[in-house]
C-alpha cells in the first residue's frame, strides 16, 4: 500500500524555493517635493538676475519719484545721489540682458553680474551713510545740513519774496518701522548685491 500523502517540504526546501518579496516602493516625502519647485525658481530667477536687476532699479526710481510727485517729499542732495545708482545699475542691466543675446552671452554674463554687485554694495554704502547722517552718528555734507550755500535757484526765489526749504539730509522725511527711506534703500540694495554676487557665482559653477 504506497503512501498517496504529499511529502511534507523541509525547511531546506522552502528556503531554496522561496521568491524573495520586494520592498516597498517609499513615496517622497512632502519636504522632498517641495524643495525641487522651489530650487527651480531660485535658479532660474539668477539665471536671469540681469533683467530682474533691471526691473527693480526701474521699481525703486519710479518708487523715489512717487515719493516726490504725489507725497510732496523733496529729495535731498544725498538721496539724488542715491538715485544715480539705480540709474547705472539699470544701464549695466539692460546692456547685460542685450548682450546675452549675443554669441558672447556665455563669457559677459559673469563679469556684468560682479559689476552689478560692486554697484548695488556701493549704493548700500552710500543709503547707509544717509542713514547714519539722519541718526547723527555722523556728519553729511555741507550742502544739505544747513551750513552750504543755497543753489542758484533758490536765490532767484529768494530775491522773489518767496520762502525756500532746502531739504535737509539730517532730516528722515519719512520712517516706517522705524527705518528712513535711507534706512530701507541700504537694506534693498544690499540684498541687490548679493543676489547679484551669487548670480555671478552661480555663472562660474555652470562654466565649469
């Protein structure tokens, strides 16, 4: 009489017949897929730092003259001075956007993005200069602290009868949060600088 029971598999066996299961499949995490976006942005907003240095030069005179045309508020000789820069920062920046349509894009881009950077850290230099006349930590210029001579048109108004203010650069003309205009441009044009500095680097690394 045979034995019709099946044979009984050893641990042997089903070790050896065994298929292995795979692990499982581990979704990104929220952090992980939140970063790349992100990353994209910051990358792509250096790599076309010239056109947006030029859009917030242009921001920042039509912010100044806005300043002056509907709040009344009359710029001393510090705050044209701070002006020009952004006047030169948008030249520098629309030359560098015109010239990286040009086969010399890949070798210009660098030293406009350096160049952008010297000039936004000097217009942080000079707002914080201003800042610090307005806070009398130091003295301003002669011209605007009220020991210069008066412009050849203010004498003309003189002569007229009529009453001239000479805006003064020890004077904040306006604070909010406790900063000046002056206060608030050091801080912009600060961080102008190193978004332009790191533009600069961020063009070499791709160099190489």
């Amino acid at each position: 009489m045979t034995d019709t029971n099946p044979p009984v598999a050893t641990q042997i066996g089903l070790a050896s017949t065994e298929i292995p299961t795979a692990e499982p499949v581990r979704a990104p995490s929220p952090a992980a897929t939140e970063l790349a976006p992100k990353a994209w942005i910051v990358d792509m907003g250096l790599r076309w730092w010239p056109a947006i240095a030029f859009l917030v030069s242009a921001a920042m005179l039509a912010t100044a003259h806005a300043f002056e045309t509907f709040g009344k508020l009359a710029p001393c000789h510090l705050c044209l001075k701070q002006r020009e820069v952004y006047w030169v920062a948008g030249t520098i920046a629309l030359l560098a956007v015109v010239a990286d349509r040009t086969p010399l894009a890949a070798r210009v881009r660098r030293p406009f993005n350096l160049l952008l950077a010297a000039i936004f850290l000097y217009g942080a230099g000079l707002a914080a200069f201003h800042a610090g006349v307005e806070w009398k930590w130091w003295p301003g210029p002669t011209t605007c602290t009220g020991g210069g001579a008066a412009a050849a048109g203010d004498l003309v108004a003189m002569l007229k009868g009529g009453k001239v203010a000479i805006p003064q650069c020890d004077k904040a003309a306006w604070v909010f949060l406790g900063l000046s205009m002056a206060g608030w441009n050091a801080l912009a044009s600060l961080g102008f600088a190193v978004a332009s500095l790191t533009a600069g680097l961020r063009d070499t690394k791709v160099a190489k």
